[in-house]
C-alpha cells in the first residue's frame, strides 16, 4: 500500500493551513494588527476560500480507477484548485496584513484559476 499522493497531501496541507490562517485572524491578528472592516472581512474571504478549495482538490485527488477521463482531468483540477486558493487567498491575507491594496492584484487571477478547477473537476468525473 503506498500513502497518499502529493496532491492529496498538499490539499491537507493547504486546509491545515486555511484553519490555523483563520483562528489567527480572527483571534490574534484582528486584535493586534487589522482594525480595518475591509481588512479584516478580506482576511475572512482569504480563509474560507482556501478552506473550501482545499476540501474540493482533497476531492479531485482521490483515486478512481473506474473513471479513464478522471485520471487525467481530476488531478489537473486538484492542482489548479490549490494553486488558485493559494493565489487568491494569498494576495488577500498579504493585502489584509499590509494594507497595501496593489497586492491584492492576484486574487482575480487566483480566482480564474479556482474557475478552471472545478470546470475541469466537472468535466473529469
């Protein structure tokens, strides 16, 4: 029996990293350093966003051997679903840290990124 694939592990990975982003931001962070609403909600945005993508690459990374088309598309959307997380969300948290708006510049991008995930998930089950 070999252990998970290193997508499954990076979708864990990337939700350990959501929860623990976002119990910070919403205990230490907003107490200490973001005392701006659109800050703080960007911060929000950033964790739960990441979190949800998280969940849905941990999905597109289990195996499936009934499915000949999944084998390609799924991994294809788990990977475009983490890095599209990562992108949007890390462009939020740096903006929500720093204040400074040009940062947030690659959440759209993330976004579409996140967008051709899941179309990709769809068309790979």
């Amino acid at each position: 029996m070999t252990g998970p694939s290193p997508l499954l592990r990076a979708a864990a990975v990337n939700g350990a990293a959501a929860v623990a982003l976002g119990a910070f931001g919403a205990h230490g962070m907003k107490a200490r350093l973001i005392n701006e609403p659109a800050r703080s909600a960007a911060w929000a945005t950033a964790s739960s966003y990441q979190l949800g993508h998280a969940l849905a690459a941990a999905v597109a990374a289990l195996p499936d051997a009934s499915a000949a088309g999944r084998r390609l598309l799924a991994p294809r959307a788990s990977m475009a679903l983490t890095a599209g997380s990562l992108l949007f969300s890390g462009s939020l948290y740096a903006y929500a840290a720093s204040g400074v708006r040009g940062v947030a510049a690659g959440a759209p991008v993330g976004g579409a990124i996140m967008v051709a995930g899941w179309l990709a998930l769809a068309a790979g089950v």
